[in-house]
C-alpha cells in the first residue's frame, strides 16, 4: 500500500499540496478541541508524517502508520 492508497482509505478528504498529503483532520489528534483543520502532512517523496499542532506532535516513518 503506498501513501495514496492509505490516505483514499483511511484519512477520508484530504489536498495534495506540493509532494504533501494534507487532510482535513489529523488522524491522530482529530483537530483537538478547536477542530483545527489541515494540521496532518503525509510526505510522499520522504515517507514521513507530522502533525503541527503543539499539543499532538505526531511524526514518524510512513512504515509505521500500516501497523
């Protein structure tokens, strides 16, 4: 499975943007308490993710999101 194919199937709507896969909500966190939106980046190029919301800070190797 690549990063596409998990995203189709497990982050439900999200952009690409530039080699990013941005969607509306962070998996892990889901938005916090405030639904911030667009937080998650899935890089496709590195196989890597993070979550920019100080209070989540998710990240990691895409390899680890299929576990």
């Amino acid at each position: 499975m690549n990063e596409f194919e998990y995203a189709g199937r497990y982050l439900g709507e999200f952009k690409v943007k530039g080699a990013e896969i941005v969607p509306k909500f962070c998996p892990f966190c889901e938005g916090g308490s405030h639904n911030d939106r667009e937080t998650f980046a899935l890089n496709y190029e590195n196989h890597t993710y993070n979550c920019k919301r100080g209070s989540c800070g998710v990240s990691g190797h895409f390899s680890e999101l299929l576990r």
